[in-house]
C-alpha cells in the first residue's frame, strides 16, 4: 500500500480539518500501531515464503509445501471474495472446486509427464465455465441473477485460480533444475512485494501528488515511483546471487515490467474492495487486512514474470 502515513495525518491537524488535537493524536498513534504490526507479520511471511522457497528445493520433483501454501492462499482467498458478494454471491462448492481444479492440475500435470500443463488447464477453466452455467440452469426460478452469478464464478476462478498457475509454473521451468526455478520463483514474489513496500514508504515519506484518489485515496505518484526504484533494485540484488539475467539492462527492464505489473494488482484489488464496499478483504492477517491484501500485487506480476522467464529459457 502506498501511503501519506502519519505525516499527511499530522499536517492536516488544524482546526479547521479535526474538531480537536486529540483527535489527530489518535490517528497518529493508530498509524504507528499499523506500521509496526506491518513489520513484524511482514518478516513472519517473509521467513514463511522462504522456508517454502528453500525446502521444496530439496523436493524439486513434487514441491509440496509450495502445494499447501498456493492452495491454502487461494482458498482462503476465494473465502474472502464470497464475503465481499454478499447476497450476490455464487455458490461457494462450486467456487472453491473451480480454484482447487485450476491449482491441483499443475501437479497432475507434472505427475503425468505426457500432459501439456497448458493445455490441461485450458480444459479446466473451459469446464469451469460450462459448470457454472450448468449450475444457474439447474437452480434457475425467476430471472435477475443468473447471468451475474455465472461471471462471478468465472471471474473469481480467473483471478484466484489461474494466475496462480503462472507462479507455480515459473518454479518448474527449465524442467528439474532447481537452481533456475528457485531463483525465478524468488523474484517473481519478493521483486512485486519489494515494490509494494517501497512505495508505502516513500509514500509516507514525500507522498503528495494523489495517483488515485477516488480508488485509493492514499496511493500517491512519489509512492509509485518510490515502488518502481525498489523493485529494480530488487532485482539487481537478487540477481547479483542468482545471474539469471543476461545484461543489466535486461533486469531493469524486469523489475520496471513486474514492479508495475504488481502495483496495477494491488489497485485493481482496490477496485474490487471498493466496489463491494469494503476497506479490506478481511482480517486475517493482522496490519494488512485480508489474503488477498497481501497477494494482489503477486497475482498480477506472475504471468508478466513468467513470461519473462519463459523468454529466458
């Protein structure tokens, strides 16, 4: 999230915008509440991500703690967004079969050798739709709702449930070799997150210039370029132990490509949250909201990483 912070609440703490000091006071301290539960359940999924990273290295065949983590998030995920439908909602088995498909056809796929993964999931998602109308024809009464469930379901199957196949797909390139998949894996969900964390705190920072006000009133353009420097240098980092890519220009271009692709998620799950009327997605995790609060920007950036990583191989 890219924010004013604390400092925008304290400039802004004048007679004429608070009805007290008091006031200000308390949203200060609550700023500083949040940025420190931020750091310390940031480091926790910073060492949890890791720990998957580097024990499935071991597993290079099967990966089955990056199994757990993906389904597990997608899940809970798919949880969060049915919350966010409300009334509207589609029905919940058939949502979370249409994720738990997607997901557990990565490793059947792989499993059965003589699969192409692609061609797999292209039949899955393609079942998916097919199911949902199914669905909506059998328990159909009265006409308004039926054409909306269905995109729903189609929708949050995409989002939820197939780029999350981009990601786990980017661990398996270059076939069995553990040393590229580790690496690419890495910087496909620590270069966006870099990115994310730069731009809040350049945005607390000198943010001034809104980037969003309308879809999210504390993004501002200091934060998005403070993001867009992170994730290069990121990169450069990363790399600097990896030597994935072929020149410097090449890694600029990827964190330039992928930091912004990880900012556009976590706007358009802005977008979602505030056309279903809600601040966060849930409070699961504590200091950030909801699953999908910490997964939007990853969602978004692994189809552009992967393709970056298919290029390379």
């Amino acid at each position: 999230m890219i924010s004013l912070g604390v400092k925008g609440v304290l400039e802004d703490c004048h007679p004429d915008s608070y009805p007290s000091q008091s006031l200000c006071a308390r949203e200060a301290v609550s700023e500083k509440r949040m940025l420190s539960t931020r750091l310390w359940i940031g480091t926790l999924l910073v060492l949890l991500t890791l720990g998957v990273v580097v024990a499935d290295n071991w597993l290079s065949r099967w990966q089955p703690f990056l199994f757990v983590l993906v389904l597990g998030l997608a899940l809970v995920s798919v949880q969060e967004l049915l919350a966010l439908f409300g009334d509207e909602r589609p029905p919940p088995w058939l949502c979370f079969a249409a994720v738990t498909s997607l997901i557990v056809t990565n490793w059947l796929a792989r499993w059965l050798a003589t699969l192409n993964v692609w061609q797999c999931l292209s039949a899955v998602f393609a079942a998916i739709v097919v199911a949902a109308f199914l669905v909506e024809m059998a328990r159909f009464v009265e006409p308004g709702a039926s054409v909306n469930r269905i995109a729903r379901t189609v929708w949050l199957a995409s989002y939820v449930g197939l780029l999350p196949c981009f990601l786990i797909q980017t661990r398996w390139l270059q076939g069995d070799s553990p040393y590229f998949g580790t690496w690419a894996l890495t910087l496909a969900v620590f270069v966006p997150k870099g990115c994310d964390i730069g731009a809040y705190f350049t945005g607390r920072l000198i943010g001034r210039h809104l980037m969003a006000p309308v879809l999210s009133p504390k993004k501002t353009w200091e934060g998005a370029a403070g993001g867009i420097i992170a994730a290069i240098a990121l990169t450069w980092a990363i790399d600097f132990f990896a030597g994935i890519f072929p020149n410097p220009l090449a890694r600029m271009a990827f964190g330039m490509s992928v930091g912004l692709a990880g900012m556009l998620g976590d706007l358009a799950e802005s977008l979602i949250k505030r056309d279903c009327r809600s601040k966060d997605a849930s409070h699961v995790v504590p200091g950030f909201g909801g699953v999908l609060d910490v997964v939007d920007a990853i969602l978004f950036a692994s189809p552009v990483a992967y393709i970056w990583f298919s290029c390379l191989t």
